[in-house]
C-alpha cells in the first residue's frame, strides 16, 4: 500500500491529466471507491486496483478482490459479461498504459532533497547543482556537472567532464567514465559502467595493440539503463543512445553502436561494435548483435537470436534452437550435422524420376 | 596447504560428526597419516587428500602423490584393484560430499571479528549487531539490519530497510537495495546487484511509461549469489530465492521470479519475468528462461538452452545448435532454412508411389 | 583532436621506431602534413589521419577530407589508382597495426602522478609503491602489493596480499580478491571481478554442500580485462590467464581455467570451469565453453557457438541457429524436431530401389 489515498474517480482523472489527456477510462460502478496501491490480480486487497495482463488470468480476474479493475471493453465483456458485482471497473482502450499511470501516481517516486554526504568525494572544480543529491562516498571528478535534482547514489562515479542531466539518479555503483553524458530523467542502476573503453586491438607480431578510444557515451533523456548493464565508449566517434531508450540488465553495447529512440533492450542481449539499431526496435532477451550492421526501426528481434547480417526490412526475426529432451536433441543434432547427406539421397531418389525436381530445388 | 593439521582417522570423524553422521568412510591404509589441505590428483602432495572427480582420470589417480584419496568402492576396485601402496584410501559412497566437507574443515571460513571501520558510512539509525563486520567504504542506510556475524565488504551497499541475516557475508561492492532481505548464512559476491528495479514499461504513444517496482527481494537462508549476478526487485510482489538455492556469476533473475529451494543455476543464465522455477533445478551455463513460465522440481536444463514455453515433466532438456567447422556449418545452416522444401521433395517422391506414407505424417 | 602534433614524416618514424622497426610506411604525397588526431573516413578533417577498415568503405575513403590515409598497396592500388589529390597516402603492408600505434602516439595514455587520496583506504601493512595513484575511497588490504606507476580508480578494492604489477590500472570500481596477482601494464576495467569464489558445491541430501575456493587468480602481463567481466579464483590450484590475453566486457570465466597468451575473448563469453584455451585463440561475442574441455592454439570459435567437447584441430568453428523471420522460424523448428522422421522417409523411399544408399548412409 502507497502512501496516498484516491477515489477512482480521482485517479482516473489524475492518469488522465499526467498522459496529456489521453488516457480517458470509462468507470463502471463506485466512483467513491478508495484506492490506495496497486496489485496483482490474485493479491489485490479492497483498496488496490489490479489489471488484466494475460487473457489467460480470466478467471483470476473474476475472483480479485480488488477494489478496481482496469479492462479494455472486450476483456471487460469477456471477464463481466453481466456486470463486476464486487467492484468497479475501469475501462480504458490503453488499459496497460494506464495502470502505469496509475501506479506512477500511487507510487510516486520521491524528490531527492538537496544533499551532500560529507564522505562523498566532489571535485572543488565540479560543477554541481545545488538541489542535487550526492550519497555517501560517491565520486564526482573535476570539470563534472551534475544538474538540478540530480540524484547521485552511494559509492557512484562521475569522471572528469562527465555530464549528468536534471533529474537523473546514478544507483549505488553506477559508473559514468569520463566526459561522457547522461540526459535527463535518466535512471543508471548500480554497476553499470557507461564509459568503459571498447575493445579495440590491433593485430600484430602474433600480439595485439591497443587502439586508444577517445570518444565517448553520449545518452540521450528519459534513458533507463539496467544493473551490471556496460556501454563502452567510442573508439574515435561516439557511443550514442538516443532518447527513450531502455535497457535492461546485463546488457552490452559496444563501441560506436548507436541505439534509436524509444528502443527497448531486454536482459542479457550484447550488441558487437558500430552495429546501428533502429528507433523502436525490441531486442528480446539475450539476443546477440553483430558488428558493423544496420537493423530498421521498428524490427522485432526474438530471444536468443543472433542477428549476424544487417536486415533490411522490419519484422519479427527469430533463431534459436528449439528445446527438447535431450535423447531427442542428442539424435536431432546428429542428424542437423548431416542434412547435406538427406538432401543428396532426397535428390538420388529424384534422379529416378523424370521430373522429380520440377522447380529445380537446390 | 592449510593451518589446519589431522590425522586420516581425525579427518574422517570430524567429516561424520559434520555430515550428522551421514558421510562414514572407510580408512584403507594408515589412518594415522597427517592431512593439512586439499589437492587435485595432479598437484598433490604428501600432506594432501584428493579424490577422483571424473572416470577419466585414474592414471592420474594412480600416479597422485596424496597423502589419502577418497574414492567410491566401485572407483577404488577399478583404480587399486590390489590396493593403493603409495598412501591410504578412504572409501566414501559420496566421495564428493565427503570431500567437499574435508575441504571446509581443513580451510574454515573465517568468523569475522566485531568491526566497524572508521571509513563505513553507517546511518544511526540503522540495526548492526555488536559482532558484525562492517569494512571500509561500506554504507549501511536508515533502518537496515545487519545480523549477527555478518560481514559487509568494503564498499558493500545495504540500502534502507534491508536486512542481512546472521552469518551472511557481503563481498567487496555487493549491493543490496532498500527493503530487500537475504537469509542466514548467505554469500553475496562483488558486484552482484539484488533488489534493482525490474524491466517494467507500458508502451504508450510510441514510447513507454515506467510502471515503478515496488516489490522487493526475498532471499532464503544459505543462498549463495555470485559476482555480477543481477536478480531484480518484484513489480508488486516479491522477487524469490528460496532456501539454498546456489546462483553463479552474471546470472539475471528479472521481478516476480521464485527459485524453488536447492536449485543451482550456473553461470550466464537469464531467467525473465515471472518465471517459476522448481525446486532442486539445474540450469547449466547461459541457458535461457523465458518469463511467465514454469518448470517443475528437480528438472535439469542444459547449457545454452532457451526454455520458451513451460515444462510440465521433469527431465533432461537441451537445445542448442551443434557446433560444426564454419564451413559445414554454412552448409547445413542453409539447409536448414529449406527443411519445408526438403519434406515437400520427400512428400512428392512418396506421392509416387501407393502406401508410401502409411502413417500420414507431416 | 589529441594535444599532440606531428607531421606525416614525424608519425611514420614515431611508428616506425615505436613498433620496433616492423612497421615502415611509405609516404605517397605531402609528407609534411600535420597530423594531429584520428578519425574514422567521414569525421577525418584536415589534421587527421584514418584508415580504411573494411573493403566496403572505398567510397568513403575517396571522399575523406582526411589529412593522411593509411593503406595497403592493394588497397591504395584500388583506391586511388591515379594517385589521391585531396592528401597524403602512408602505404604499409599492415595499415591497421600502423593506424594503431598511430592513435596510442596521437593520444598517449596520461602516466598517473604520484598520489594517494586522504579518503583512500589503505592498510598500514600493504606495499604501495610511492610512484602509485590511489583515487578517492579505493580500498587496499594488509599485505597487498601495488607496483610502480600503477593507478588504483576510485573505489577500487585490491585485496590481502593481491599483487598488481607496475604500470597497471584500476578502473573505478574494479575488484582483485585476495592473494590474486595483476601483472604489469594490465588494465582491469570498471565493476570487473577478480578472484570471486568458483561455483564448486557437491550434492548432499538433496541440497549442496561448499567447496572452499582456496587457490588464486593469476593474470599474466598486458591483459586487458573488460568491465563487468568476472574471473574467479581456482577451488585448488589457480585460475591462469596468460600474458597478452585481451578480454572484453562481461566475460565469466570461471575456476580453473587457464587462458593461453594472446588469446582475445569477445564480450559475453562464457567459459565453465577446467577449460584450457590455447594461445591466440578468438572467441567471438557470447560464445559458450563448456567446463573440462580444451581447445588448441590459434582456434576461432564464431559467435554465439557453444563448444560442448574439447576441439582436436585449430580452426573455425561455429553453432547457432540462422536468424529467419518468426514464421520461418516456426516452421523450421517444427520440423527440426523432426529429421527423424524425415530421415526414415527417406529410407523407406530409398528401399524400394536397389542400391538407393549405395554409401550407406545412416
């Protein structure tokens, strides 16, 4: 339960206002209702709204006890069909969206108040804003700027020239090497390293050289970038994530990529050096990126799948080995080695036929 | 080699006292012989108790120099099948766990001395018991509790109202956030992230609303999370471990996730939203679980394998692509791109002929 | 552009004299160009000078505005078969190693002052050569030793009696356990982990029992290691990373592996425990070894391939699914559950013709 305390038909207007007057939700029943927080369907007390994720929790649905419910008008007729009898519901043609709405205003996240810990450690030549929160040992170099309500956690890191935007927060570890920028809004979660040098090594004498990368990070507003995630700096240009991207964890991105905006890069998914990522693509889980290659905006990428080839068309791409138990994967993997083999008898026994291979298959 | 010095037949005892009475070996040779410490077949010495960790490697057994190896009866059969000359055999029907309890006794874990570090940053109004560790750098919040024998490493973060149980150790840089809770007797690796916000956003109007993460993260009792391994705090509800589960490095446990107790899951592993997984589990290295799934006790999932739908039998489950010369692999990979092309060859050779595909498949 | 200015004459005999006499480009136009910086072919202005990293970019290197461009003579041949105008060409038979000694010229890594911050932690008992940089709150235990010239980053924690060689550097945050060695003129990067416990628990009454990780991590000399990359310690003897080694963000290697010289591991690789990687190796972006294998000097392993046996010949290797639309895919894996089935419909097709599988294939 959150701290605050709304009718629904207090909330709905609040969603209302904060998405611009877009999300317009139709009540069904007791406007009065109190609604304190938010819930999944099964643990929603009286005073939670909940809403409806999957078509397959109907029947969660229908025995929540929260207080609301947020429903399209199908699922809304397909859950209720005579009408929710133990409390309102909410309809909205967004009905995720505006739960996260909703939620934002229930659990709204605080305002640092303006704060240096005596144990942080702040360059006297950084420049930082005084509504800005810095916790206890973190690390601001010289010639760093860290902007208005900024909230730099414990034990962070901002080098030298480092940029970091209004209203930002760096948790507790995250990392922002030198003179790269971070927009504003944005959410760094800890041990995540923004800045690190990308790997580039020359080939030589059986060794390798180092390439200095001397560019930078620079990301863009409203960016989230998930714990343990690294984003290494540009070798000579810059690594760039442009605005209202998210990332999650452990997730890594080479030098020079470029991420478009409002892309969303879910948990583990590497992406190789200069590889070029369109505006609101989705990168599934532990999906890997080639270098040197170019994804439209808009594409779709499966888990698991590794994108070797730039795509020229959006879509949804997959490629992952399919499960199985592992007596069948043992004798499907022998076989996969020799489908050369199958497709040469397949052609043998065309041979015999006049015909048999009309089109000329391979 | 280790502070510690025992004979064979102290070595054995204490290993049955600390087993509860359940690992009782059987001395073959000198049971008066000096162990200090633990050796692979290879390394060790005269002082040293090594055991046979695969078939393969009974010459090297043969050969170990080892004051005592613990061996099964089978494994003592085939490798001394005339008794072992060079030192003594400790035959174990669990050689492993035996020797598994041997190395703890011989290298005990250190109990840490009642510290504070004049350097930690511990809020006053946080609840450290007198005989816990706190190191240098580490930052202990308003309203967090450290147990008993706790060690916090240097740098370490406990957030506010988070709590630490007895005899649990954070390493160097480990971070634990606001509210989320780890067990008794509990190991937290550096750079492990527990309780960062989940990967949580609606989409809407082209871009995404971060639905907050208000959950928190539950940890059982003798959980052991490794460096880098990222586990992420529950939307509404908890994110789970249960007791003893064993978590390797760079793992990623997305929100709402509960691992059944006594699972271990190696290295690279990605577990997303909401899956659920059994009890005494095994996810080899980088496999893959995709979210709002579950998998049943006691089920093994090998290396590289990406679950994507739930499982409802325990078993064996592998799926990942063979690996090949690069050339075969071209080759086959085509192939498979065209293996509805190969079947509709075979569907029309068959075609051919009356009664060629008896049972109707595909 | 770096702080550094040089002619075309200059750099090449800087070079020249800095690669040992191995690199002696060949001056193809005004040799007195200053030359102060890098750039790739679109960003080169008039000072600086690039060079051509991929066949596909002749377009671009004949539009550059770059000051000097480094080329092979074939490269220069299709080039610029009539000579280049708009500036000068450096023909080496190694442009890329050329370009890099290059770039460490044009933008020499900063020698660290001598310095300890008041805030760093550091044990009366440790050995800090006095020409070493320790930044703010970076932790140094009893015993350790830091060589000259070395920089331990912010919050950076070198535990009891570890060793980190001469001219070595520490990015922020980076983490080297207790009694690992760091060789000379290394780089560990942010939030990576050195000398974390290796995953080793043995099964015991359905739960797991520990294994005390009592050896080392010892890192070779002019290693780089990537951020967020772990490396943990040998459970008896050590973990071996050779000299020259180069690995990328968030690699897991983990105990008992030995890494051969010079071997170069992309980011999110995976290497389980006992594995032997040979020298010069390549290990392509999130690759999977699997524990107890090893793999022989000078092999490649392709990206996102999953090597599950030891490797017999150098070579290269690959395994992962081809990336096809989703539909594709479905249908693909659908019946790649099934070669089976296929495979027997062939034999029976094959059976009603003499000498159909004259080989006799499977």
């Amino acid at each position: 339960m959150s701290a605050i305390g709304l009718t629904v038909a207090e909330l709905a207007g609040a969603v209302e206002k904060r998405s611009g007057g877009v999300l317009r939700a139709q009540v069904h029943g007791d406007a009065g209702r109190l609604i304190q927080g938010v819930a999944s369907l099964e643990a929603a007390g009286p005073t939670d709204v909940a809403f409806l994720a999957n078509p397959r929790y109907q029947a969660a649905a229908r025995r929540s006890a929260a207080a609301a419910l947020v429903l399209s008008a199908a699922q809304r007729e397909a859950v209720f069909p005579a009408g929710r009898d133990a409390g309102t519901v909410l309809e909205s043609d967004q009905p995720y969206a505006w739960f996260a709405f909703a939620s934002q205003l229930l659990y709204p996240q605080p305002t640092p108040a303006p704060y240096r810990d005596p144990t942080a450690s702040i360059d006297p030549g950084a420049d930082v804003d005084a509504s800005a929160r810095i916790d206890a040992h973190a690390v601001v170099e010289r010639g760093a700027t860290i902007g208005a309500r900024a909230w730099i956690g414990a034990g962070a890191f901002v080098g030298a020239e480092a940029r970091i935007g209004s209203d930002t927060r760096l948790h507790a570890g995250a990392v922002v090497h030198a003179r790269c920028r971070i927009g504003e809004r944005g959410i760094v979660h800890s041990a995540a390293v923004i800045g690190a040098d990308g790997f580039g090594f020359a080939p030589f004498q059986g060794g390798w050289v180092k390439i200095p990368q001397v560019g930078c990070v620079l990301v863009g507003d409203d960016v989230e970038i998930g714990a343990g995630t690294t984003i290494d700096r540009g070798t000579m240009g810059d690594t760039i994530v442009e605005d209202g991207v998210k990332i999650d964890n452990q997730v890594q991105i080479a030098h020079n990529c470029r991420i478009g905006a409002q892309t969303a890069i879910a948990g583990c998914v590497g992406i190789a050096g200069s590889a070029t990522i369109g505006r609101r693509c989705q990168l599934a889980g532990a999906a890997m990126i080639a270098g040197h290659l170019s994804i439209p905006d808009g594409t779709v990428i499966g888990a698991g799948t590794l994108v070797s080839r730039s795509i020229r068309e959006p879509g949804f791409y997959t490629g992952f080995f399919p499960m199985m138990s592992n007596r069948d994967w043992e004798r499907n993997a022998a076989l996969l080695r020799h489908l050369g083999d199958l497709r040469d008898r397949i052609r043998r026994l065309e041979g015999r036929h006049d015909n048999s291979n009309p089109r000329g298959e391979p």
